[in-house]
C-alpha cells in the first residue's frame, strides 16, 4: 500500500500549467517536490516567477516531458520510486523535431502546409492517446487547462520556452526564437530579400509583416478527452486565478493550507500580470489601427518589433496601405506621427 497521490495539469499551449502546477503542490504545503529525472525530492520553489523581459513561471521544477511514451516510462518511474507524497505530472505533445523523426521528415519541410498539417495531425492523436491512458489506465487526475480564438493574440507574443522549437537547445533568448521561426518556415523569403541586398531593420520588418499570417493561421482547441477530467478555461485560470485554483483543489481531494495562500497571493499577482501584458497588445491593436489610418493621436511608445510587425501586416492586409519605413529602426512614439508615412500597399498579396 501507498499514500502517494500523482495529478496531471496539461494543455496543447503554454498558457499557465507551470504555475497552476506549482500552486497547487504549494497551496497543499508541499514542501518537497519529487523530480523524475534525478528520482529525487527537491526543495519547492518559494516563488516561481522568472525575472527579466521574458517571464513565466518556470523557476519550479516539473515533471514536464513530451510524447506518450516519454510519459508512460516517467509514471512508471514514479510508481518505483516513491511510495508516498503528492505528485505532479505536465506531460505535452510531442515535439516537432521528435514529430519529424518519428514521421521521416527533414525540419525544413516544415515549410510545406501538407508538413505541418502531417505533423500536428500525429501530435495531437499521441497527445490525446497519452491523456486517455493517463486517465484511465492510471487512474490519474487529469486537470486540462483549454484555450480557444478569443486569446489567439496572447500566442503572437514569444515567452521563454525550455527549448527551441526544433531541436532540445536551450533558451530564454527571445530574438533566437524569434530567428528560428523565420529559418525554418520563412528561409525561402528570407533568402530572397538577403540576395536582393535588402538587409535593414525596416526591411526585415516588411517582409515579416508579408510573410507572418497570424490571422491567417486558423487553430482550435478542439480535444475531446472521453474520461473523466477537469476542464478549466485558461482565461478563468488567467484572471480568476484564487477561485479556480480553490475549485481545482477540491476537484483533488486536497486540503488548502490557509497560511501559505497569504504568501502565494502576492506571487499570484505578479503572474496575472505577466498575462495581461502578453493579452494589452491585442486587445488595443482595433484602436491602435484606427489611430494610425486616420491620424489620430495615440500612444504607441511601448511596442515591440513583433508587434510593429503585426501592425505593418494589419496594414497592408486589412487596410491596403504600407508604410514608407526607409531608415525607421523604431516607430515613432504616437500614431498621428506613423500616419504621416502612410502610402498604398504596392505588393502582390496572395
């Protein structure tokens, strides 16, 4: 017999796990966390936010592995070697590199549509297999944190992931995430405006704004588990954080330790806040257009490149309009100013 007790947190999107993971075992009074990878129990983080430009809150330790066989040995090594304490999984879909070996696709035809449709097809049926055996076969508690196209502008926004995209290199580096997406599903453009000398910081961002579709890209979240679990929408995880993670708890069978929600209160905050910045941008990208198209005053002092980019694209594909951008490293800081430089879109859009 044992008292140990595993729950799965999982999502087809970064969009909060980490810290719902992390509150949960701390709201619980953990105070160790067991690691599959060293069969160890570890200190838990008092606060898990990551400082700096990019954060998230991957300064707690998780058991976060891709792929159904992956997990399989991981809950096969937890049931070893443990026989009590609350344990946690975050098991995701598999990852692209691995998606292309197990498929015998190269990284570079990620730039074919047909590709990529192959690959997310067979991501989300292991996805989805490896959840159902989650939840049935181990009779694990799966809490499933779903997203669907109100928060699509949240995703345009790059945070510090655990790895690059295609290959298991490590980052936090936003502009090498940033390069990555542009070598393996824009290397044909990117190389043609190279060879065509057109090399500048404002050629960059046109042709990204030519290139990156981000309305284009039509995604849902669409998984249907047929086992028992608990479904919460990532904007009530987001913005109702307290009363979601209560009713997770309870979902869970676990006792709240009153004294630990004083200090997780505070870090709470903090991470609600890491959300509305990523979710400000397009929530006021409407009024930000309309500013700029008709020349009103607006304040846009604070935008990324990204997000200068997805402007410039919203502009030559929703409005007809380009900018003359000639030697403008940053946008100007109020909208009225970028109207000045408007002019009509002369590219062919297909």
């Amino acid at each position: 017999m044992t008292d140990r007790k595993t729950y799965c947190v999982t999502s087809v999107k970064s969009i909060g796990c980490t810290f719902l993971d992390w509150s949960i075992l701390y709201l619980s009074g953990q105070n160790k966390v067991f690691k599959v990878d060293t069969l160890e129990w570890h200190d838990i983080s008092a606060n898990p936010l990551q400082s700096g430009a990019v954060s998230n809150a991957h300064g707690h330790r998780k058991n976060h592995y891709s792929g159904w066989q992956r997990n399989k040995d991981v809950v096969q090594s937890i049931h070893n070697n443990t026989t009590s304490g609350l344990i946690s999984l975050y098991p995701i879909a598999l990852h692209i590199d691995d998606c292309c070996r197990d498929l015998q696709l190269n990284i570079l035809d990620l730039q074919q549509p047909s590709s990529m449709q192959q690959i997310l097809a067979y991501q989300k049926q292991d996805y989805t297999n490896m959840l159902e055996w989650i939840a049935q076969d181990q009779q694990i508690p799966v809490i499933y944190v779903a997203f669907d196209t109100t928060v699509k502008g949240y995703l345009w926004s790059f945070r510090a992931l655990d790895r690059m995209m295609t290959s298991s290199k490590k980052t936090t580096d936003i502009n090498e995430l940033e390069q990555e997406v542009q070598d393996v599903f824009f290397r044909a453009s990117q190389q043609h405006w190279i060879d065509l000398g057109l090399t500048e910081i404002w050629d960059i961002r046109e042709r990204m704004a030519l290139d990156m579709r981000p309305y284009d890209n039509h995604w849902s979240d669409d998984l249907l588990l047929a086992h028992d679990h608990y479904w919460v929408h990532c904007q009530d995880l987001w913005f109702d954080t307290e009363s979601t993670v209560r009713k997770i708890m309870a979902w869970l069978n676990l006792d709240i330790i009153e004294e630990n929600v004083k200090r997780w209160l505070p870090i709470m905050r903090s991470w609600q806040q890491i959300h509305n910045n990523n979710l400000r941008f397009p929530r006021h990208l409407p009024k930000i257009l309309k500013s700029i198209v008709h020349g009103y005053k607006h304040d846009i002092s604070q935008l990324t490149f990204q997000q200068e980019v997805i402007i410039q694209h919203c502009l030559i594909y929703q409005h007809g309009l380009n900018l003359k951008t000639w030697k403008l490293n940053k946008f100007p800081a109020c909208a009225s100013q970028l109207h000045l430089l408007l002019e009509p879109n002369f590219h062919p859009l297909h």
